[in-house]
C-alpha cells in the first residue's frame, strides 16, 4: 500500500497485464484442460506410517511446473521437512508475480498433512528475492480442504511472504506445537502480503499463535487480510506478557466477520503497539468466548470497529478482561464498540469489560455503545474502566401540570422525539456504581414528580436516575456540577443522577414554576 508499491505497479506495466493474455500455464489452472497433479504417481503412500516428504514435494513441483492444480487424496501423509513452494512461472507483463499453486484435498477430515519434525512450516510459501532490494510475490495460490496436524515435532503449520491474492478455505489447523498460520513481513512493502483470504478454517489446540499476521516493528504492510467463520479453540500458551494465543495481527485493513474465539490461552485477538501502527480493524458478528486472562487487548491502532459481537466468560474458564485498550506506549484512537453482549458468571472475578489506560489514549474517539449485560454485575466485576460513551441529546423537559405535579417527558414546545441520556446503576438492587455507563433512554411515559413534602419558597434541582431497571425523578436543593467524563450536568455526591431541569416552590410549598 506504499507509494514505492504503486510506482512499482505503474513503472512496469502492471496495469496491462490485468488485462493482457496470460500466458500458457495460467489458463490451464483455470479452464479445467489439464488433468490435477497428484502425490501417488510420485510415490506417496498416505497410510500414516511411510515418509510422504519427498513424493509430496515432487507432486508440489511437478503441479508449479505444469500450471496445473495438486489434488491430495484422502489419507495421512507424514511430512518430515518443510514443504518448500515458490513459483516456477512470473508473468512477462508483470515480472514481479509469480503464479501460485492450487492445492486441494478431500476435506480436512479426509486429507491430513502431519508435521513430523521440528522448527519451520509444512507449507512454505514465497519467492524467492532478496526483498531487501526488490519486490516479488507468488501470486493467486489457493489451499482447500485438507488438514494440517502437529506429528512428533515443534513445526508450524504454513508460512506466508510475499503473497498476494492466496485464498485458505476448509483448512484445519491442530494440535501444532508451533503456530497454526504465519503471514510475516520483514522487509516492509518488499515483501508484504495482501489480499489473504481465510474461510471455513479452524485453528485448534495451537501451542503457538493459532494465526500470527505481524509485521517487524516499524512496519504495517500486511494489507487487505479477511476471515470469514474462522474459528480458534485451545490456542496458545500461559506466560507473561504475550508469548502467544488465538490471533495476533497488527497490519492494515483487517476484517473479522463471523468467526469465533473459544478456550484460548492468555489472549484471544491481541494488536500489538508497535512503530507502524496497526490501521483499520473491523470485527462483525463474532464471539469471544471462554477464553482465559483476555478476550481482546489493544496497545496500539487508529480505527478499531466492532458491531454483533459477545464477550462471554465463566467460572471454569476465567479472564481478568473483555477489553483492554492499553496506550502506555502507543496511540490508540478511532475505537468504536457498537452492539455488544456481554456475560460473565460470579465465580469470574476480579474482571472488567471495558477498561482503556495510558497517556496515548485518545479518549474523544473511544467509545462503547448498546451494551447488552447479560448476567453480570456480580461483585470484583467492572462494567467501564476509563471509556467513554457518545453523547446523548435530551429531547424531553419539565413541564408544570398542576401546583401539586409536574411531568418530565417529550418536550411539546420543541419536539424531537422522547429519548433523555440515562445513566445505568450497575449492582444489585441499583447500588450506585461509578462505572455505569450512559445510555440513550425512551421514555413512553411521562415521569411524576409531586410537590409533597417540599419547603415553600425554594428552589429545587430535578434528577432523573435508574432504580433498579425503572426510571426516576427527585428534587434536591443542591445545585448540579458537570461531570467532565460525560459532558452532562449530574448532582455532585452523585454523578449517577441526571440534572433535567429545577422548580421553584410557592409559599405553600406548591410548585410556582419550571425552568
């Protein structure tokens, strides 16, 4: 996404290559001409036992060779070397992408890759370059429908870099002592990834990251990275600090949509704070569930989105935060929770939902709304630490209806309709809590206030608080303050309680007047 990527691209025409023929050897990938390459002819036994490695890298070669997709039949395969892709065939239009395989399987159930060694990746997948000088990327490989298990080794399960447009689809990712799916970038536009599409894949029981999408601090590059109902269960390992969880990634231009982040281990979604910062995140429709110590911890992005999501925890599985902004050492701007469920049992405690730290936090962009508290509210658990919520407008007003009542309710001589900001009382039996957050409130009713046991001749301040679930009003004589976390006048020894307006007394004690 750097200027040095696009005066690449324009410089040696890469533009007309998308719309120039392709040569010989991609058509054959995608027309269906040429028959799949497949490991048996090569050697491949597939029973589990026998040491698939040489006859899988052939078939690898032979099908990069050809231009022609691998298929792998059902079978385990021991694998006990690194898999080594990188393609045989660059574009004369565009010579810096090379073509990338089609590798596909019988289904993950089926097809099954045993990593039987130590360090590295069963699947390598990359150029060969000296990135340090040049860009080069495989270009539109594809991997679907087979398994990549951990055998007797450390091994991780695929590597990325430098590869653009690569699609993962119906692939498992499990029981790896390494990590599940690296996407590095160590030498910055060089040798970046974009265009990384994962569907349908689930990363299970990862010692290391289940998917580790990071660049090397100062950089950001891994642009365009999409999940789509990808799910991670039992990544990761305890320890301090991060040593690793579910999913670590900090690039630009993520998106998470119906994907699932169950029983992983230290940190579920982690975005390091790191020089070149981590941009645009967008989280749809997923579920942060049972994870333990965190669910998701933020230390550095500009724009964070997320709509649909649950953060769920219980007893058994037990974490100290939904989450966690922490600017110590980095901006974090641009956050925006919107619709959220979250539920917590007593027995998961101390825990705090929401909690934002550090002198880089930009707390005029943070903000969480629409929270949905689901059996919550025990004692050791937090709501709000720190975060803001939008502002409300106040649609509603006082009016004097008789010397004894007056209403509280949408205001007739400006309408615009009947919500009034409202804060919520977390704790049993609507104890004030500091950490209640606002919320915009219908009132489908108007609210009484009686004029019974009010001095005469005083002027009284109205609030408007939340009693357990049920809105309130009461006159007090002392005079509001503003709260600058809310930007709302609220009375001072209690900033649950919302300043709506006053009244004045007659000499009976009556209500004389409103303002």
């Amino acid at each position: 996404m750097s200027p040095s990527r696009r005066d690449l691209l324009i410089g040696t025409g890469a533009a007309a290559a998308m719309t120039a023929p392709a040569p010989a050897f991609a058509h054959a990938q995608t027309d269906g001409s040429a028959p799949p390459v497949t490991p048996q002819p090569f050697g491949a036994r597939g029973d589990g036992a026998a040491d698939d490695t040489q006859a899988l890298q052939a078939a690898l070669d032979a099908a990069l060779e050809r231009g022609t997709p691998l298929f792998i039949p059902p079978g385990r395969y021991r694998v006990t070397r690194p898999l080594v892709i990188r393609p045989r065939h660059f574009y004369p239009h565009a010579p810096f992408f090379g073509a990338g395989p089609r590798v596909a399987g019988a289904g993950a159930m089926l097809t099954q890759l045993i990593a039987d060694f130590g360090a590295g990746a069963l699947l390598d997948v990359g150029v060969e370059a000296d990135f340090a000088r040049e860009y080069k990327a495989i270009d539109g490989a594809s991997f679907e429908g087979f398994a990549i298990l951990g055998g007797g080794g450390a091994a991780s399960g695929m590597r990325l870099q430098g590869a653009s447009r690569c699609r993962i689809a119906d692939l498992l990712f499990a029981n790896l002592r390494g990590s599940g799916l690296q996407i590095v970038c160590e030498h910055g536009d060089n040798d970046a990834s974009n265009m990384i599409q994962l569907e349908r894949t689930r990363f299970d029981n990862v010692a290391g990251w289940g998917l580790d999408a990071t660049a090397r601090p100062g950089l950001n590059e891994i642009s365009f990275l999409s999940l789509s109902q990808v799910f991670f269960h039992g990544c990761g390992r305890a320890g301090p600090a991060f040593p690793s969880g579910a999913m670590r990634w900090k690039g630009q231009i993520c998106s998470l949509d119906q994907c699932a982040f169950t029983e992983n281990r230290n940190v579920a979604l982690l975005i390091p704070g790191e020089a070149g910062l981590a941009q645009s995140l967008t989280i749809r429709d997923t579920t942060f569930e049972n994870n333990e110590e965190r669910h998701l911890v933020c230390s550095g992005i500009s724009g964070l989105r997320a709509s649909g999501i649950q953060i769920y925890s219980n007893d058994a599985v037990r974490a100290r935060v939904g989450l966690q902004l922490d600017a110590a050492h980095y901006l974090v701007r641009g956050v925006d929770i919107d619709g959220v469920v979250v539920r917590a049992t007593a027995g998961n405690a101390p825990f705090t939902a929401f909690g934002a730290e550090g002198a880089n936090l930009d707390a005029r962009t943070i903000r969480v709304r629409n929270v949905d508290w689901q059996n919550f509210d025990h004692p050791g658990q937090r709501r709000f630490d720190t975060i803001l919520f939008d502002h409300v407008p106040q649609c509603c007003a006082l009016r004097l209806v008789s010397p004894a009542q007056v209403t509280f309710g949408p205001d007739a001589a400006a309408p615009r309709g009947n919500v009034t900001p409202l804060r919520l009382r977390g704790g049993g039996g609507g104890a004030p809590s500091s950490t209640g957050e606002w919320v915009e409130a219908a009132l489908l009713s108007d609210l009484v206030l009686p004029s019974d046991g009010l001095a005469p001749r005083r002027t009284y301040w109205v609030y408007l608080y939340d009693d357990n679930g049920r809105m309130r009003l009461e006159a007090s004589p002392a005079a509001p303050v503003l709260d600058r976390a809310s930007g709302y006048r609220v009375r001072p020894e209690d900033p649950t309680k919302l300043a709506v307006g006053s009244v004045v007394t007659d000499a009976s004690g009556a209500f004389e007047s409103v303002a």
